[in-house]
C-alpha cells in the first residue's frame, strides 16, 4: 500500500468466503467498515463485541430483509486489522452473539494473535 498507515487485512479462517455469500448490499456495507479500519477509522456501525475486554474487538451488524448479519474483527494488533468471523445470526432469542459464534471467534482471536507474532508485524 501506498499509505504507510494503511493497514493490511488477514482474513482468518473461512471468514472471506462466509463473507462473500452474504446479500450484495450487506457485502458493500461490511467491506467498507473494513476499509475504513485499514485506514485507521472506525466505521460509525462498529461496536465492541460484548464478552471482549475493551474496544479491540468489533462488530458490524447488519439488518436486511429480515436477516442479521455479523461481520467480527479486531485491530488489537498494530500494523493488520484481522477479520475474525462472518456470520448470519440464525437464533431467533435476542440479540446475544450464540455461544459456538463466541467460541469460534476466541479460537480465531488467538489464530490472529499468533500469526501476528510469527507474522512480525509492526
């Protein structure tokens, strides 16, 4: 990249790919708030994940047509932001993120931790 404070995007696990089959508008949105965190922003939709100490890891949540759909990241690592899990919320019992979601994102959070370090990013 051309912008030294531009930082690169690591996709973790099959969140790309979970992420490419949601509704082409939900895409463009979550896209977006993922470029605005490379550039170092935040994305006026993205919300700290509840059960994350602080603000490292994100969440955008999108409503269309019906359906939530959830994109996680985290930028508690300098240098990268990580997209930790893309996700359609199925569970019909409030808002809560489900519990194997949770899990899935703790063991993703922990991948990015250790792919950073191995990585050497800045």
């Amino acid at each position: 990249m051309d912008n030294p404070r531009y930082k690169e995007l690591v996709w973790i696990g099959s969140t790309k790919e979970d992420l490419k089959k949601f509704p082409a508008e939900v895409r463009s949105l979550m896209g977006y708030a993922l470029h605005v965190a490379q550039a170092g922003g935040k994305h006026p939709d993205a919300k700290p994940l509840k059960g994350f100490k602080g603000a490292g890891v994100l969440e955008i949540v999108e409503h269309y047509e019906g359906n939530t759909y959830r994109t996680v990241y985290t930028v508690k690592f300098g240098g990268a932001v990580y997209a930790l899990h893309a996700f359609q919320k199925k569970s019909r019992k409030g808002i809560t993120t489900p519990k194997a979601d949770i899990d899935l994102i703790n063991a993703r959070l922990k991948r990015a931790k250790e792919f950073h370090k191995r990585e050497g990013k800045p």
